[in-house]
C-alpha cells in the first residue's frame, strides 16, 4: 500500500467526513440561533451577578456563570456556543491535514467569525444587554452560515 493510500484511508475520501461535520455544524448552528432567540425574548440578565469587568478574567467569569448558574435556555444557548467553538476547532484541525484550501478557509474563517460571536455574547451578558452585541451576533451567524454553505457548494464543485 502506497503512502498515498494510507493517507486516503486516514482521511475516509476525498472531503475526510468534513462534509458530515459541516452539517452538524449547520445543525447546531440553527439550534444555536432558536435558543438566543428564545433566550433574548424571555430571559432577564441579573444586575447582581454578572461581573462587569471587562478583561479576560471577568469573560470567562461571565462565561462559566451563563453555564452553570443562568436560566437554562441562556445555558442551552452558550453551552450550544461552546460546543459549536470546539466543533469547529476540531473540523480545522483536519481541515489542515487536507490538501484543497476549500476546507482550511472555510473552517479557520467559521472558528473566526464563531469566537467573535462568543465574544459579543459575553459582552452581551456584561452590558445586561446591550442591543448593539445582539446585532453582532446576529451578523456573526449570517457570516458563518454563508461560510459554511459556500464551502458546501465549492467542495461539491471540485
């Protein structure tokens, strides 16, 4: 068996099951998007115990409390949030053991794009609220989401 048939049956094909993964992460992307709309709707930010520092100690305080301690259709949607983040980090990392760009990009510029939504939602919980993270968000799920179905198409195209 020739070194590059080993590599081909590491990578199960052509798209290495990122193809796969890809559309869980649509999946959970769509859930991600009904909780944070549900959450927006319905839940109340308490004043008292969100941390309003704003350093990376205090977003990862902010963090772990939406996890642990929030209603839980606001710990449905971050801890979704998290899950979307190490997901993606996982697609990258076999992205990078591939040889077409198609995957790479798509998966680095998705986990970008991803961190910055976590970010603006953390700063969301910060601000209790604050309209302008919430419209972030929304954009940073509209970017990926046109990432993700445009490295769908490409990668089906090649």
């Amino acid at each position: 068996m020739a070194c590059k048939d080993r590599g081909r049956d590491f990578m199960r094909g052509k798209t290495g099951g990122l193809n796969k993964l890809t559309w869980f992460v649509l999946f959970l992307l769509t859930l991600q998007y009904i909780f944070g709309i549900i959450a927006n709707l319905y839940v109340t930010i308490p004043y008292a115990v969100i941390s309003p520092a704003r350093t990376w100690s205090g977003l990862w305080v902010t963090l772990n409390w939406s996890l642990a301690h929030s209603p839980p259709i606001l710990a449905a949607h971050a801890g979704t949030g998290v899950l979307l983040v190490l997901i993606t980090c996982a697609g990258a990392v076999r992205a990078f053991f591939m040889k077409g760009m198609v995957w790479r990009s798509a998966y680095t510029a998705g986990l970008l794009i991803l961190l910055f939504a976590g970010y603006n939602g953390v700063m969301f919980l910060i601000s209790h609220g604050a309209n302008v993270y919430s419209m972030w968000m929304s954009f940073a799920y509209i970017a990926v989401l046109a990432v993700f179905f445009g490295a769908l198409y490409t990668a089906k195209r090649i």
